[in-house]
C-alpha cells in the first residue's frame, strides 16, 4: 500500500502541477473564478470521513465487527455524498456554464485533476463496501485488523489529496 500511495501521489503531483501551469492561460472563458463555488459541505464530508474510519478500525481492533460494520458503512456514506457533490458540480459547470473538457484550459485540467481524484474517491467506496460487507456477515474477525487497517491508508490518502485538490483549485486557482 505504501508503494502504491507514492505511485499515486506522484500522479497526482503531474496533473497539479498542470493545473498550476495553466492557471490563467485560458484565451476564452469561462474561467475559475466566474464558475466555481467552495465545496464546503463536500471537503466536510470527505474530511470527517477519516475520523468515522479510524472509529471503525477502533472497533474492530475491540473485536466489535458489527460496530466496524456501522462505522465503515457511515465512511462510504459520507464519500458518497462528497462524490454526489461532486457530480452535481460539474453537472452545473456543464449546463450552466458550458465548461466541459474540451471548453478551454481550465476546464481541461480542472476535470482532469478533479475527475482522478473522484476515480480514486470511487475506489476507495469499493474497498468500504467489502468491509461494510465482511463486517455484517461477521467474516472480519481480530486477524483482519491489519489489512483493514492498510484499506483505511488508501482511505485517508484520499483525503489528504483532496486538500491539496482544494487547496490548488478552489483556493489558489481562483
């Protein structure tokens, strides 16, 4: 898992790094600060979405599967409702705007950072699925600790780029 999370971190960095390079280099509109709106509701979700999965590793680690299981359940909530955010998002850039991929350079790297970091968001709701599942059918037991605590580095990298992903387009890129 760690070799993976630097893998991707470092993909990561390519696509901010891009969207550094272009900020204000669209020749037409429309442009960041013209279209986007803070994610607050979202980056909330997503972020307390770390601390419902370490209470789920809490529990697991006090052989409570059952209360893993609620836990896990309320992390994947909580990422589907960040990715919902995110789909009603461009949902509005696209028919209210006319900002799709193709539009101009914003909207190039803007869905291409974004779009990566909600693949990896979708991801990591499998991995919360199958523990959701493992949970309640009582088939994560005391041994399993370990990787599910491994599936919960996935989870929190996942939030930690979002920082970043925020940081980068809806702070600085506006």
């Amino acid at each position: 898992m760690i070799g993976l999370i630097v893998a991707e971190t470092s993909l990561f960095a390519v696509f901010v790094v891009a969207y550094l390079f272009y900020i204000g280099k669209s020749v037409n509109g429309p442009y960041p600060k013209d279209v986007l709106e803070l994610p607050i509701f979202n980056t909330v979700c997503l972020l307390s979405s770390s601390v419902t999965i370490a209470f789920a590793l809490r529990a697991l680690r006090r052989a409570n599967a059952r209360g893993a299981g609620v836990w896990f359940l309320v992390t994947a909530v909580l990422g589907a409702v960040f990715l919902e955010g995110t789909a009603s998002e461009w949902y509005r850039l696209i028919v209210e705007h006319g900002l799709t991929i193709s539009t101009n350079l914003f909207g190039t790297t803007f869905y291409s950072l974004v779009g990566l970091h909600a693949s990896h968001v979708t991801i990591g709701l499998v991995i919360l699925t199958l523990l959701c599942i493992f949970a309640f059918r009582g088939a994560l037991l005391d041994e399993h600790v370990e990787r599910a605590e491994i599936a919960s580095w996935y989870w929190h990298f996942v939030d930690g780029v979002w920082v970043v992903v925020f940081s980068v387009v809806y702070v600085v890129g506006r």
